[in-house]
C-alpha cells in the first residue's frame, strides 16, 4: 500500500471529473444513458469522458451491459474493487475494507449495508469524494494508488472482439489518473511487480469484515446521479 504526501495539491476541478467517473463506470441503466448530457455538462472539456460518454451514446443498451459485465465482472484483474489489488481474497482484506467504512463515517456518512456491494468499491469512493468529503476520497484513493493504477493499465491493454486495444472505460481511469500524483520512483516498481505477481491468493469469506453498527442515517450509494 502507498502513501503520498499531502504537499500533493487536487486540480479545482478533481470533483466533477470524480462525479463523472462515478456514474460513468457503473454499470450501464436506461437512467445512466438519460443522465449523459448532464454528466458531459460537467466536464465538456475532459476528452477522455467526452469520447466514454460517446461510446455510451452508441449502439442498444444490452450490448453496452454485455460489454461492461465482460470487462468487470468477469475479469479479476479489472476489479473495481481497491483492496483487491493489494490483498487478494486473504483475511487482511477485510480489515482494509473496515477502513474504509470508517474513512466514511469520519466524512459524516455511513455505507449502506443493503447496497450489495463492498465499500471499496472504486464508484462509491469517487462518488464520496465528489459530494461528501474530497480529502477522505483524495486519502483513499492515494492509499490505494497502485490499485488505481493496475486497473488504468489492465483496460489500456484490453483487447477488444474487432481485435483494437483499450476499453471504452479505460478513459475513465485515465481521467481519474490525471487527478491524482504521479507514480513515480520506487513506487512505480512496485507497481509493476504487483502487475507482473498479482494478488495474494489466499481464498477466504468477508463475511463479518465489519459489524460495527450504523450511527448516522445518511448513505453512499453507487450509482449514476439521481
């Protein structure tokens, strides 16, 4: 896990471009494809999302959640999901998931249990950045960097059925990399034997990873923009 230095200043823009990413890395709905204009409105000039959106824009919608569930779902080594990177499905996962839940009480917010999803999961923490708490996000997704950054490099390789490379999501990554420092030094080596090693392997339950009970009413949904 890497940890940067807060000397590392956001761009004034870094939240729209994580509201952005947000919805556009969900799983495709007919509400995801109503919202697009609103979404291109808040970064008309971010060329990565722009040429997502218009990928979005095409074709049926069926064929944009086959694409989607193909690339995500299918895939361990495009995982949305942080702590996947560094911990595998290994018992130390579960204390990083915790984290993050308690990352989002500190923002004033609690993760909704009835979500079905893990609280890592990289939409929810975008989403809590661009609405809740920027500098928990920002903490987050720096902790986290190198998972970032191996899913940035495993859809930028992504082959494609027409035989092209790169997958229409991996704008999004992009868009998001530009947010966030640079890996640089002994910190993008590491990245690199991670892509080379992979996981831990270890395969273990989460159930249980966090009990604690809720105390605040407010959530974090995932998902486009309501």
């Amino acid at each position: 896990m890497f940890r940067f230095s807060r000397r590392h200043v956001r761009p004034p823009d870094v939240q729209a471009v994580w509201a952005a990413c947000a919805a556009l890395l969900d799983y495709p709905t007919q509400e995801l494809l109503d919202s697009l204009d609103a979404i291109e409105g808040l970064v008309p000039d971010n060329e990565p999302l722009v040429a997502l959106v218009a990928h979005l824009r095409r074709g049926e919608l069926r064929e944009r959640q086959e694409e989607y569930v193909q690339t995500f779902d299918h895939t361990r080594k495009c995982a949305l999901y942080l702590t996947y990177f560094s911990y595998g499905d290994t018992r130390r996962r579960g204390v990083a998931l915790v984290q993050f839940k308690q990352a989002y009480r500190k923002g004033g917010v609690e993760w909704d249990e009835e979500s079905g999803e893990l609280p890592d999961h990289l939409c929810a923490v975008l989403q809590f950045g661009a609405t809740v708490d920027a500098d928990g996000a920002w903490k987050l997704l720096n902790d986290h960097r190198a998972g970032v950054e191996m899913l940035r490099l495993a859809l930028s390789g992504w082959r494609n059925d027409d035989g092209t490379t790169g997958s229409p999501w991996g704008n999004a990554l992009d868009a998001l990399c530009a947010t966030l420092p640079t890996l640089q030094g002994d910190e993008a080596d590491a990245v690199r034997r991670l892509v080379e090693e992979g996981p831990p392997a270890e395969e273990v339950g989460l159930e249980g990873y966090g009990t604690d009970p809720l105390i605040a009413p407010a959530t974090i949904p995932v998902g486009a923009p309501r």
